[in-house]
C-alpha cells in the first residue's frame, strides 16, 4: 500500500509541475482515500483520513508550487514532503 501511495505522490508531483494547481492535486491524493469504502471501512473513518491527507497534501503541494524558482529548496521539500505517504 505504500509503495502505491508513494506512485500516486510522484504521479501529483508531475502533474503539478505540469499544471501548477497545487489545489486540484491535493483533491486528487485525498480522493484517492475514499478507495477505502470499496474494501468496507467504515464512512466516518475513510471522511477523517481523507480529511487529513487533502490537508498535508496541499501545504506539500503549495510549498512545491511556490519554491519552483528555487531548485535547492524545492528537492528539500520535495524529499521531505514523501513522509506524507505514512499518513
């Protein structure tokens, strides 16, 4: 499941570099979440989770997207940021 999640991030991350939507990239990890319902978790756990992911994934996503210019802090962020795949 990790390694799935860890696809996902850098599949976003493209995406991001390509678009420069932070926001819709961040929807995109979150909504990813709701897969969960599929293997019968439970709806308020599968909405909490989710709610979580979208909120960490737009400030890695949004600091991405502002620190384009600056290629030194953008891999730091970018390395850090792939802790998000453990939440």
């Amino acid at each position: 499941m990790i390694i799935y999640k860890f696809l996902l991030l850098v599949t976003l991350v493209r995406l991001l570099i390509v678009t420069d939507k932070p926001f819709l990239c961040s929807v995109l990890y979150a909504g990813a979440t709701f897969l969960g319902l599929i293997f019968g978790l439970p709806f308020l756990a599968v909405l909490i989770s989710a709610s979580i992911r979208f909120l960490l994934a737009s400030i890695y996503f949004w600091l991405l997207d502002r620190l384009d210019g600056s290629e030194v802090l953008w891999w730091l962020v970018a390395i850090i940021g792939i802790g998000i795949v453990w939440v």
